[in-house]
C-alpha cells in the first residue's frame, strides 16, 4: 500500500453520500460499502482499532473508488447492485441456495399449477405460498388437481394423453372446452389457496356420503383421503393468532459475541408459514449487516409488508422501504410487536445455541486446543481465567474460572472478595497472588497458562506478580484482546505480539465461552455482596431488630423486597406490632 497516496486521496474524500469500494494488488473490488458522509466514513478503516476481518481486509487494500450519489436511499441501491455484481469477498453473504416452494398457476390460455421456486423467470404467473417444504406444496398440488381437472401437459400435444381418460383433464388439445368452466376450476383452486377450505371439505363430504350410500366404497375412500390431505396440509401452519388474517413479514436481529443472528416470520392470512434464519460472523454495525441481509433476502422473494425493529433508525426504515418498494414500519403494540419480540428472543437462542453445541462438540474442543498450542507454542491443557468487578470502587470482587481440556472445571472456580479499590490493574494484583501464593503453599496443581481480560497493562499486571512468586517460566499469560465492538478479536503475549482470531474459528468460540462465564461469575458474586450490604444495612438501623430477627423477617418474606411488599399486619406476625411498624416506616421512607 502506497500510505503517501492514500493519505492523500483520504484527505480529499467529499463529505457527501454515496458508495465506496475498496481493492486489492490484483485491482479486484474485495469490499463495498455505502455512507452519509464518505469522508467519514472511509476514513475511519484507516484509524483505530478494527477487529481481525477489518485488519485483514485493510491490509490487503491497495486503492479505493468512490461514486457520490444525491441521497443515501441511492448510495443503498447502488451498494447492493455491486455486491451482487462483483460478489466481494468481505462482504457478508448471507444468502444460500436454498428457497421455498411455491404453486405456481401460470398465466396462458389454459393455465396450469406447477411447483416453482424462482418467481424470477415468470413474473405474469401467480404465486401461492411460500410452503414448509416440498413434500407440502406437492402435496396442495396434488389434491387440487384431483379436485379440478387442470391441463397437465408443458406444451400443448396433439391428441388427448391418459390424464384425459382418468378423468383429470378436460382435453382440450383436441376437443372443445368451455372457457367459462375451466376459469371457475381455477377460480375454486385460487379460493382454495388464498385459505378458504370450507367449500371444498363440504364438497367432499357430500360427495364420500353418496358414495357409501351408493355401496361405492372405494369411490368413498378416496374422498376420504382428499379431506385427510386438506386436514395435513392445513396442520402444516403453525396458527399463531386466527384473528389477524393478513400477511406481512417480520424480521429481527441479535448481535453478541461477534456475530449476528436475523431471524424472520412469514406470516400469511394470519398464519405463521415458515421461519427463516441466518447466522454470519459480524464485522460492521448490526444495524447496517440487517438491512444487507433485508436487501439480499427479497432478491429471491416476493415482497410483501414488512416489519422491523423499533431499534431501527427512522430514516434507515425510510429509505429501506423506498429500496425494496414496499411498506417497512415499526410496529409499537399489539400483534405484530409481540412477533418482532419473538424474532428477537429467537434470534438470541439460536446464537447461544451456536456457542453451546460448538463447547460440547469435542471434535471442535480438540481443534480449539490444537489452535491455541500453536498461537503459545506449548501445551495448554488447563487454563485459568480471571475477571473482576466493582460498583465505584466499592464491593470489589474477582473470579476465577478454570478449563480442563476446553472443558469448565467448576469445582476448581473460585470467587475473591478484594481489599484494592476501584484500580482494575491492583485487583488483578491481588487476586492473581492470592490464587498462586496459596497453590504453592498448599502444592496444589498449577495451569498450562493465565488468560487476563484486558490488554497489556493486565498482562504486566500478572506478570509482575507471577516474577514475584517466580512461576512466570511455569504459568504462560495471555491477554484477551477486544476490538471496537467489545468482542474478543486476538490474544496477545508478555512480549507485545498479537495473535488475530478469526471469528469462525473453534479457538474463537472456546475463548468467547471462557469469556462469558467468567464475566457471569464476577457479576454475581458483585450483586450478591451489594444486594446482602444494602439489605443488612437498612434492617441493621431499625431499633429492635437484631441478626435473628432480622434472619426470621427475611426467610418469612423470601428477602427484602418481598418484606418491602408486607403490610404492618403481615410484619406483625413474625415480630411485636411495635417492630413491625418500625420495619415498616424504615423500609418506605422517603
């Protein structure tokens, strides 16, 4: 890279809208983006702490391009088409192959129903769906054209085939058919597929009742066996709420750990059809990866009312539904917020679920301890990790956390009350000679190595400690390196190097978990000492209430906030009405 050239060319990026994209020795365009202000904007990959796919990207960029356009909705449009044009490799794709069946009734002299995936190639046909799956929309098909004799034939033969003689086409390659006849057999089949199934059942019964009665009884059976298949084919939904019977879309996102989970809802005449859901490595802003992911989802679907987050930016839900041509809102009650509420919660338990069955896979545990003996170059078999947490400086904690083989050892956790104030490098202090002085007094089994939450200083912090006690040649210590997203992105030694993580790798999900859990203890163990000293400290000043007292009046109440709920009356079971207004008074002061 050129630095001269490109500081240069920085310095004179317009600060107006548009699309940019970034490329390679080759000329290649590895990365688009857009902006609302593209010195801002690209600048911004040059300056400051990026995770490890910007790092990456940003070292291999040997110039950049850039068109101005009037408004972002246009810097918008112009984004996706290049992606989809050029296919950049630092773009996050998030689309697969895959698409859901829908019937097609195609729009010809003598229409016929087809199953179809891509509604692309014809776009004059109606579309009915999207199904589950296959086997569902094979299933409609089939039972519509046993109902209705609908032409089968792609091209128009000369003479009647055996469909003709089952019955199941009214052959018109070769004798005359009434128009008017066949436009009410898909009229029915169109009702049939926009919901309305009473018709038909009705139909069917009567028809399998004079069947039996005519003693025809296979006749019988296979109406039988349509009204099963309507009855399968309807189960197939998921009913969420029958009295909303519109159609719209919903979709959400989560982001956490370093990824992004979207999750959506196709909701049809009230009904929940599908559910889709997509998860990638994040490497931007949620916000911007959702709407790419938006932009890329209704190239290959049709569009219908959509509706997302209030999270949202309103200018961003603006310009998405002038993108895509058509309604984007927010919804704020009701119906349809409690579905961008379970996209949401949905979204965030399949993310956690991605970090769970990555910790229980060993195939993966091994390969994240391969990858890790590599970066440290010894064996690291059983690590520790520490974390620590205060309010202000105030009920300072740090705990540990110790993995055996990728696996959390919680018998060997162990929390620690500290005694420094709100310095994070002297309760680093504190807590690592705390843990190592007592392992060597008492011989107990020391770790492969340390991994600190923080960057250099916590490394010298340990370090320091660990000369002190000389275990640093025993105990190697690593640091957890976070970039400007608050995610774990490299590991960094005692000598200053960093080791990027790429956030598809096993090493990143071992490291994410380890990560978490120990945050989660610290927290704890903070809000349990705070929550027990503010709960002490009221009850310790009301006169007449001692540690037994104060004892019974919390086990009868389930702590304090349930004794805040208790009336005087209800105190006053436990203790005197005297205390029992004194408690009360005390709890509900102003």
């Amino acid at each position: 890279m050129d630095r001269e050239y490109i500081k240069a060319k920085l310095a004179n990026l317009p600060e107006e809208p548009g699309s940019y994209q970034m490329k390679n020795k080759a000329g290649e365009i590895i990365y688009v983006g857009k902006a609302k202000n593209l010195h801002n904007r690209v600048n911004q990959y040059f300056t400051g702490v990026h995770d490890f796919k910007t790092t990456k990207m940003v070292s291999e960029i040997e110039d950049f391009d850039f068109i101005v356009t009037r408004t972002e909705t246009e810097a918008l449009v112009l984004e996706i088409n290049l992606i989809k044009k050029h296919r950049p490799r630092y773009n996050i794709q998030f689309m697969d192959d895959s698409s859901y069946p829908y019937i097609k009734l195609t729009n010809e002299e003598w229409p016929r129903l087809t199953i179809a995936r891509d509604m692309k190639k014809d776009r004059k046909a109606r579309y009915f769906g999207p199904f589950p799956d296959a086997s569902a929309a094979r299933d409609t098909q089939k039972l519509l054209q046993n109902l209705y004799p609908f032409r089968r034939c792609d091209k128009m033969p000369d003479k009647v085939c055996l469909y003709y003689h089952m019955g199941q086409c009214p052959g018109m390659c070769q004798y005359e058919v009434d128009p008017a006849q066949y436009r009410s057999y898909t009229e029915k089949a169109v009702s049939f597929l926009n919901g309305d199934t009473a018709g038909v059942r009705q139909l069917l019964e009567k028809k399998m009742m004079d069947a039996s009665e005519a003693m025809e009884f296979e006749q019988a059976m296979e109406y039988r066996n349509l009204l099963e298949s309507i009855s399968r084919i309807t189960r197939e939904s998921q009913n969420i709420e029958k009295v909303h019977q519109s159609s719209f879309d919903v979709f959400a996102w989560h982001a956490e750990r370093g990824y992004i989970a979207v999750t959506g809802f196709l909701v049809r005449r009230g009904t929940v059809l599908n559910k889709e859901f997509r998860l990638s490595p994040l490497y931007g802003e949620a916000e911007e990866e959702f709407i790419s992911f938006l932009l890329q989802y209704y190239e290959n679907h049709p569009k219908t009312r959509l509706f997302v987050p209030m999270t949202m930016q309103e200018d961003e839900v603006k310009e998405l539904g002038e993108v895509l041509g058509c309604e984007v809102s927010q919804p704020m009650r009701g119906y349809k917020r409690r579905l961008i509420e379970m996209c949401t919660e949905n979204a965030k338990k399949q993310l956690d679920l991605k970090f769970d069955v990555v910790e229980q896979q060993a195939s993966a545990r091994e390969e994240a301890l391969k990858e890790l003996d590599a970066l440290s170059g010894q064996p690291m078999r059983r690590v520790e990790l520490f974390d620590n947490s205060h309010t202000a400086g105030t009920f300072t904690v740090s705990a540990l956390v110790v993995y055996q083989d990728g696996l959390p050892s919680r018998k060997d956790y162990r929390l620690y009350k500290l005694h420094t104030g709100n310095s994070d490098v002297d309760s680093m202090k504190e807590a690592v000679y705390r843990r190592y002085f007592r392992l060597l007094k008492e011989n107990g089994q020391m770790p492969d190595a340390l991994l600190v939450d923080g960057g250099w200083t916590q490394i010298e912090a340990a370090k320091e400690i660990l000369d002190a006690l000389s275990l640093s040649d025993t105990i190697r210590i690593m640091g957890l390196v976070k970039d400007d997203h608050h995610n774990t992105s490299a590991l960094m030694d005692t000598d200053g190097q960093v080791f990027d993580i790429p956030k598809d790798s096993a090493l990143f999900f071992l490291l994410t978990r380890m990560q978490d859990e120990v945050h989660r203890r610290a927290i704890s163990y903070h809000r349990k000492l705070r929550s027990k000293a503010q709960t002490s400290s009221v009850l310790d000043e009301i006169e007449g209430v001692g540690p037994k007292r104060r004892r019974a009046l919390l086990k009868a109440f389930g702590g304090f906030g349930g004794l805040k709920k208790a009336s005087v009356e209800e105190i006053a079971g436990i203790v005197s009405e005297q205390i029992a207004r004194n408690v009360y008074e005390a709890l509900h002061e102003e």
